[in-house]
C-alpha cells in the first residue's frame, strides 16, 4: 500500500498547477499578466546568458514563470484549523505570524509553505492566509450577525474532509486520491459568484470594512490572487498598461539593487465583478471587487539585524514619503526609497561580514589544510576555501503585505485601528504554533557551515 502513496511535493505542483488553470479561466486578465512575465522572463534570460546559465544548473529553467504564491482570506478558527490539515497534505506548514492591523486591514496571517530545501526546489508554492479578525469592528450588532452567518457555511467538501483524513492515516496520498483530492479542494478556492448575503448585508459589511465583505459574504475563500516569479519586476511594472491591466502604483518592499534582497512585488488592480446577492425570490445583481494578478521577484533571506535595518529605511522613507493610490507620487516615492536605501550595504561581502543576510556555506573545492579546520567562516570565505552563496527569502513583508491589501480594496482612505498583534489567538485558532522564519534561516544556514566543515575535515584527513 505504502509504496503507492506520491509524497506531498507532487500532490502540491498538482494543485498549484490546478489553480492556475482555474484562474486563468475565472480572471482572463491573470492569463495577460502571465504572458507578460513570460515574455519578459524570456527577454531578460536572452539578455543575460550569465544569469540563464545559473538558473539552469539550479534546475530553475523549466518553470521559471510558474505561480509562486497564492493567497485566501478565512472567516472563523475552525475554518483555519482545517486549512492547516488541508495544506499538511501538500507539505504545506504555517510560517511566520503578520499582524495587518497597523496597516488598517482587520486580518491576521501566516504562510503555509514548505519548509525543506528539496521541497522548495521541488515547488515553492505558498499561500497567504488570513484570518479575518471581527473583533476588530466596532458595531456590536453587525459583529454578531457576520459571525452567525460564518458560523452557517461549510467551505470544505465532504469529499475533501475525508481525503484529508485518510491522508492523516496512512501517511499519504496514492495518485488517484491525490488527483480527487485536488480537484475536491479546489470547489474550496474556487470564485462563487452568488453570494451568501442579501445586497443590503453586504453593503453594512463593506461599510465597515471592504475585507469584512469579502470574507463574510460569499461561500467560500475564493483565491484572491496568483503570483507568478519575475526576473525584471520593474519591467513588468512598466510593461502592464500596454497590455491593457492596470498596476498598483509603485512596486513593494526594497528598491531594485545589485544584490537583491528579500521580496519586491507588485499587482494588477482587482477588477469589479458581477454577484447575485441573495433577495426574496429572485437573485439581485450587484458588484463586488477582490481579484487580482500579482508578481514577485525574491531576494536575499535577511537576518534579524538585517530585517532591523530594512524596517527601519522603509520607516524613515514613508516618513518623508507615502504613495499615493493614484499614482500621482510614485516617481517620488520610488526615488525617496533608493536614496534612503543607498546606505543599505549592496555587496555579498558587505553583507556577509556585517551579519545582515542569510548564507548557504559550500566548500570551492581549493584544498584546506588541517589548521584552516579552526578558523571561522569568513576567513575560509575570504583564503577561497569556502564559498557562500546567499539563501532565497521564502516569507513575506507586513508593510508590501498591507500595500497589496489596500490597492485590492479599493483606494480609499486607509482605514485606521489600534496595533493589536494577537498571535496566541491566531495560534488558538489555528491550533498549532506558527514556525519561526528567522530560526529555518539560521538552522539552514549552521547545517550548510556543518556539511562543508565535515566535507573540508575528510578531505584534509584523506
Ligand atoms: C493577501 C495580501 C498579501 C502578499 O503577497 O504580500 C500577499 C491578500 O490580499 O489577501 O499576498
Ligand atoms: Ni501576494
């Protein structure tokens, strides 16, 4: 029996592969944005045989323009605590705990992504989750009537549930189950255009708060977005309304630079879309906006004094400087932010010596003699005996995290609530603690200096 079971990378590239299909049917704007990074993805590879060379050595090539990440909004714990089991199945693990209410998004969230290297080389695929956080909406009334009318759906498919569970039992999935249960779990993220609230429900949710709405009026979690890799974010930026799609205002998260560091992203607006609320007797057209395309482009994992330093340029930038939605400031911003980041160290050396980033340790192969065994890192590094290569930041950023919110939720004025970071009660109801991203960094990074350490000690002794 258990020879048969696929393992949880593959029933994850099918499902990824699954989604993109569903929404490139259900968002025909997304299949642009797609064709648009390929086309770019091509452009810049043919640019640079360098970079083309690294990629295909990593085995990168094939799949360069394939979704990266996802992300879905859920309403209650329980519908969160079966999400963690649902993404399980996929070796998909929750990491990292963002806290959107300084930004004025009434969520809270974690990514569930996989955790090992072999699984991320294997598909990356990530989702951003949010639970939304109804104790955050002043109206006592409205707060109970949001909640009873959650309490009433059932995203999950019978179907889905119990494939979760006979893979809780055996350990795994075998093809056929993987295949059901792929095509089970995806009525879960799929768009249902007949909402599960009358017109006039709707509009008290969304006066509260655009996201309040979105969670709570419809009957499920419908995926939000996709997120595609791109190897010239700036290009794609510029490049989207001559495709006829509409991009955010600026690009998130670090300026462009010779060592990329963390995550920079950027989107399409969400487009308004036609639902049937619900209304004695017949259905009542209306609108409602949530779905975009977005792209990423990953830098450097950064360590705490790293991160430290990124907080706290982005800080002083949007002191000076905030985006407007409209667009109408961003070649300011942008310019603000490159000249405050200048004093961001912008080599790997740089980086490496003062502690900012993450390193992958790998012996270059020059013979080490037996005293080099005791010396550090750096002076292996800098005699040529070992090489460091930087690790890939795999998480995601409050601050861009807020940006992609607010400029999906239309552009009004940022709504404003207390900082209230409540992570015991995100990891109550998801029932389970949060992974720490800064400790799978630094283990990476000790296991790769062990590994070459130990491969240096065998050569020398050899
Ligand atoms: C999630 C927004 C966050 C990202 O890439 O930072 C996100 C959402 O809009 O639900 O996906
Ligand atoms: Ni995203």
């Amino acid at each position: 029996m258990t020879e048969t079971l696929i393992g949880a990378d593959a029933v994850r590239t099918l499902f990824s592969r699954a989604m993109s299909v569903m929404y490139r049917d259900e968002v025909p704007a997304y299949g642009t944005l797609l064709e648009l990074v390929r086309q770019v993805n091509d452009a810049t590879l043919a640019a640079h045989p360098a970079e083309r060379a690294r990629l295909e050595a990593l085995g990168e090539l094939g799949r360069i323009s394939e979704e990266r990440h996802g992300a879905i909004r859920l309403g209650t714990a329980a519908e969160l605590a079966t999400m963690r089991r649902l993404f399980a199945v996929m070796g998909m693990y929750p990491v990292g705990y963002y806290d959107l209410s300084v930004a004025g998004v009434p969520v809270h969230s974690t990514a569930f992504r996989p955790l090992e290297d072999e699984a991320l080389r294997a598909n990356p695929f990530r989702v951003f989750t949010s639970l939304l956080r109804l104790d955050l909406i002043e109206d006592e009334a409205l707060r109970d009537e949001a909640a009873a009318v959650l309490a009433g759906r059932q995203i999950f498919t019978p179907g889905c549930l119990a494939l979760i569970e006979r893979c809780e039992a055996q350990g795994g999935l075998d093809q056929a189950d993987a295949e059901a249960f792929v095509a089970e779990a995806l009525e879960t993220f799929r768009w249902h255009a007949e909402a599960n609230v009358s017109h006039a429900l709707y509009r008290r949710l969304h006066d509260a708060h655009r996201l309040v709405a979105d969670v709570v009026a419809f009957k499920g979690p419908h995926i939000n977005h996709l997120t595609p890799r791109t190897l010239d974010i700036d290009a794609v930026q510029r490049m989207m309304p001559e495709k006829g799609i509409a991009p955010k205002a600026v690009v998130e998260g670090p300026p462009s630079r010779a060592v990329p560091i963390l995550l920079r992203q950027t989107s399409f607006k969400a487009l308004e879309e036609p639902v049937d609320f619900i209304a004695d007797g017949t259905n009542e057209p209306g609108r409602h906006t949530a779905r975009f395309g977005e792209i990423e482009q990953r830098g450097m994992a950064l360590t705490p004094k790293g991160q430290a330093l990124y907080d706290r340029l982005l800080a002083e930038t949007r002191a000076v400087i905030t985006p407007k939605p409209d667009g109408s400031n961003a070649a300011a911003y942008m310019a603000k932010l490159e000249e405050v980041f200048a004093t961001f160290p912008d080599d790997l050396d740089t980086l490496r010596r003062e502690g900012l980033g993450y390193f992958r340790y790998s012996p270059t192969g020059k013979p080490a003699r037996a005293v080099d065994l005791a010396r550090d890192a750096d002076a292996l590094v800098a005699a040529g005996i070992l090489r460091a290569d930087p690790i890939v930041y795999e998480d995601f950023l409050p601050v861009s995290a807020a940006g992609i919110f607010q400029s999906n939720l239309g552009d009004d004025a940022a709504q404003a609530f207390v900082a209230t970071p409540n992570r015991d009660l995100f990891e109550t109801a998801l029932g389970a603690r949060v992974i720490d991203l800064h400790q799978r960094y630094a283990e990476a990074e000790a296991a790769s200096l062990a590994r070459a350490r130990a491969e240096l000690g065998r050569t020398v002794a050899a």
